[in-house]
C-alpha cells in the first residue's frame, strides 16, 4: 500500500507506467548505439541480457527492464529545472551501470533465470558474462564523458563513486551468508550501498544535468537512496513471497539461497521461538526441501520479518518524500518523480 493521498492512488500506477515509457524511449535510441560499440562477443551478450535479441541473434521476445533508473535521471532533472533531453546520455550510462551489475549479479548469485529466460552466464559461460559487465562499466562512463561534455566534472565523479559504493554492498552481501551474527544495521548498510546508491546517484546526477548545484544534489540522492532502501526492501519480501510466474523464479528463492535479506535479519534477531526455527533450518547443510522453504516463510512471518518490512518501506518513503520537498519546494515540478517513487511499494516483480 502506498503512502500518498488517496486522490494519487487512483492515478499512480498510470502516471508512473508514462513516466517509465518515456523514458525507454528517450534512452533506448543511445543504449543501443553505445552497446552497438562493444565487440563483438560482448555486443553479442549484452544485447542478450538487455532482451533485444536472442542468443543466435533474432529478435528478442523479452523487455529490457523497467528503466526505473534512467526515469529517474530523467525527472529529475526536470524536477531540478532543466530539459530532460539533455540528460538523456546521463540516463544510459545511469542504464548501463545498472545492468553490468545485474550480470555480475547473476553469476555471483548463480541465479538461473532474469526476465523469464536463461540468464547471460547459462547461455554464454561465466567468463564471458564478467567481461561483458566489466566492459559495460567502462562503456557508461565513456557514455557520460563523451562530447559534449556533462556540465561539470561532477556527474561523471558521482557515477564512479557510486560503482565503488555498490561493489562494496555486493561484498558485504556475499560476506554476510558465511555469517550467523548479521545485524539489522549491517544489513541496512548493505541494501543503501547495493541499491540505494545507484538510485540516489541517478536523481543526484539528474540534478546536476538541471544546472543544480551540490547542495541541492546531495538532497536528490538523500531521496534517491531512501527509495532504494524502500525498493530493496519490497524485493526482499518479493524473494520469499513472490509469485514465480510473475518473479519468474521459484518459489521462496531468497530463502532457498539462504540468503540475509532485511526480513529474514530482523526475523533472526527477533529473540522468538521463529527465529530459532528459522535459524536452525539456514544451518542445514543441504537444499530445503518445499516443505521447508515453506516452514521458513512461515518463521519469518511470525518473527515479525514481514510486517516489519511493509511498515520500514513506509517509513523510507516517508523519509524520501521529506528530502524532495527539501530540493524540490514546488510539489508540481516533481510529480513524475513521486510517480516512480510510489512505483516501488505497489511492485509485484
């Protein structure tokens, strides 16, 4: 449930949906010239995981994302004053950053499926899928830096502060399942860097494309990384509750990997008879089984994991709806930026 006046809630889910389309369209043009100037093996797979294109080169059948992101770079220079058009090379480069994670993800996380299909590593072997994130990464900032040059040095600053920020969330994620002493505080820290940053940084970076200076943006990533904790924490409850013919992964998948996602911490810390259950069954030394996965979600449940989780996605976009009346005093020029960010607590996938 969102948070905003009923009088949005009618609207929202349209409004947000142009938003998103508006966005795909405006940067999609770009995204593909930029990936079209990879080599060829890495064009090959990146194309792939974007849903362009098959693994034999006909066309994809699949999305490409939400482009949540790039929207977001988008309205916020717009929110900032500024023409979106002109942030449009910012919001793929935003885009790419996003998805050379994603693939780095997958083989990190050995995650089978994206987007109801193969993930890039199955198809292509693991190496290739590493050297294709890595050089989409290069490929953003060459994205960001090429003339015309950004308004300052500062984008293209924040975009590689933001990459270091996510591989060190990525880090203490995969730290935290050799961990049975993970604290809710860890695992906070963990979901601003692994996913609040990169949202923050796109509404920062957007901004600054409006002519915005620091002050100003450093609030747009305050409020960008609020949405991102929100975000991080209704895919978590998604992991454990979602419904795999629209998650397209299987049931209680978080919970299967064993996974330290803010529920199933706040559950084990809970000092109940459900956390030790749910402690006990992240000990076994083997897959669960579906009974067990089911248990599990169960002890979440009943530790408080869950409500804990609806109501802390609130509170955060409580907190972020705080720092963009902060930045942005007049409600009307931000409203495709409230769109997207009521976007994520009605998210299903």
């Amino acid at each position: 449930m969102g948070i905003f006046a009923p009088e949005r809630d009618q609207t929202d889910g349209n409004e947000a949906a142009d938003v998103l389309a508006r966005a795909r369209s405006a940067v999609d043009p770009g995204l593909r010239a930029a990936v079209d100037t990879l080599p060829g093996s890495m064009r090959r797979i990146a194309g792939y995981h974007f849903g362009w294109w098959e693994a034999d080169g006909t066309p994809g059948t699949t999305g490409s994302g939400k482009a949540i992101r790039p929207a977001l770079v988008l309205a916020a220079t717009q929110a900032a004053g500024g023409l979106p058009g002109s942030a449009v090379r910012a919001a793929a480069a935003v885009e790419l950053v996003h998805n050379f994670t994603l693939l780095h993800d997958d083989v990190i996380d050995r995650d089978r499926t994206r987007r109801h299909r193969p993930t890039a590593w199955r198809v292509f072997g693991t190496t290739e899928a590493i050297l294709a994130g890595d050089a989409m990464h290069s490929l953003a900032l060459r994205v960001l830096a090429a003339p015309p040059p950004p308004p300052a040095p500062a984008p293209v600053r924040r975009l590689a502060d933001c990459v270091v920020e996510l591989c060190a969330g990525q880090q203490a994620d995969c730290s935290f399942e050799q961990r049975s002493d993970v604290t809710l505080a860890e695992c906070l820290a963990m979901a601003e860097g692994k996913t609040g940053a990169l949202l923050g940084c796109a509404c920062a970076v957007g901004a600054l494309y409006a002519g915005a200076g620091e002050a100003v943006a450093d609030v747009m990533d305050a409020f960008g990384r609020e949405i991102g904790l929100a975000f991080q924490l209704i895919d978590d409850l998604i992991g454990i509750w979602g419904d795999p013919a629209v998650t397209g992964k299987p049931v209680g998948a978080d919970l299967a990997a064993r996974k330290k996602s803010l529920p199933v911490v706040y559950a084990l810390s809970s000092g109940t008879a459900a956390a030790a259950e749910l402690a006990a069954l992240y000990a076994l030394d083997r897959p669960l089984n579906a009974a067990e996965l089911q248990r599990a979600a169960a002890a979440v449940d009943r530790a408080g994991g869950r409500s804990w989780a609806q109501g802390e996605s609130c509170e955060r976009m409580a907190s972020a709806i705080a720092h963009l009346a902060e930045a942005i005093p007049d409600p009307s020029e931000a409203d495709d930026l409230l769109a997207l960010a009521e976007l994520v607590t009605r998210r299903s996938h």
